[in-house]
C-alpha cells in the first residue's frame, strides 16, 4: 500500500470504531457545538482520529506496544 515499509497498527474493529467517533466530533464540532474551544478541540481530535484512520497507524498504538492488525499467534 505505501512505497516505503510501514508497519500498520489499525485495523479491524478498532479502525472502524475510530471512523465513526471520528465523524461524530467532526459533525458535533460544526453543527452542535457553540464554544470556540469545543468546536476546535472536537475538530482536532475528529481530524487525529480520520487521520488514524486514513493511514492505518497511531502513534499512541506504537508507543504503548498495541496492534490491532497483527493477531498473536499461539
């Protein structure tokens, strides 16, 4: 998928999940919220979230070791 090697740690349920709260805080963010402060945290986390999504890492995922893509085998 990419030109370069990337390890991929969003898959499955996890990037679905993202997707959708993703979304809700972009919809919220533009049509429900009336504070500056609500409209440009929920947009900045709604934008992070797609952005995860989009390309399959997190960066918090890599930090705390979890990987939603690559099962464990036994």
């Amino acid at each position: 998928m990419y030109p370069f090697d990337i390890d991929e740690n969003v898959c499955g349920a996890d990037r679905v999940l993202r997707l959708v709260i993703g979304t809700v805080l972009g919809g919220l963010g533009i049509f429900y919220f009336e504070k500056t402060l609500f409209v440009v945290l929920s947009l900045l986390l709604s934008f992070i979230l797609l952005l995860n999504v989009v390309t399959n890492r997190c960066k918090v995922n890599e930090i705390w070791g979890l990987d939603s893509c690559h099962e464990r085998e036994a």
